[in-house]
C-alpha cells in the first residue's frame, strides 16, 4: 500500500497491496460465540457454603430483635462492655458457637 498521497487528495493507492495468491478469493471470517465461564475452587465452594450456612443461622434465630438491640446498646452505653470479662465472654460464645473466620 502506498500511503504518499494521503496528504495531497486523500486517496490512497491500493494496486500495490495484493498478493497473487488473494486474487480471486474472498475470505469469510465467521466470529465464534462468545462463553462465559467461571471456574471457583473447592476452596471458595467450602468458604460460600460456610457463609451462607451462618447466612441462614442469623435469619433463622427467632425472637425480638429490637429487644435484643436495645439491651446490647445498653449495655454498650454503660461500659459494661470494656473490659476484659466482657472480651473473654465474647470469644468463648464464640469458639462455642462453632465461629469460624471465613
């Protein structure tokens, strides 16, 4: 292709540009469909199951939520929640609970 006469009137020459062997053939490019995929590890199946089962266990436990709220920010308010026997009490419910960091 010989691209010297762009500046002059815009027109390129294109005599030069084709081979012997693209005379004559036209060339279909057919695109492929395109897919989607994802692959997730085992590990990252076990860790969503785990979630999902603490997911489910929250939306499972019954009672007066707004009961329960107003007694933590009580509680939090007081300072009854700063000290060390507060922390220890929260880390035993814990590791009693089955808590697992995901």
């Amino acid at each position: 292709m010989d691209i010297r006469n762009v500046s002059n009137q815009g027109n390129v020459e294109r005599t030069g540009d084709r081979g012997k062997r693209a005379e004559g053939q036209r060339v279909y490019v057919v695109p492929a469909p395109a897919r989607d995929e994802a692959n997730i590890s085992k590990s990252g199946r076990e860790t969503a199951a785990a979630v999902e089962a603490l997911a489910e266990r929250a939306r499972g436990d019954g009672g007066d939520r707004a009961e329960l709220v107003a007694t933590a920010l009580r509680k939090l308010m007081s300072g009854a929640l700063d000290g060390d026997e507060a922390i220890q009490g929260a880390a035993r419910r814990l590791r009693d609970s089955g808590f697992r960091s995901a």
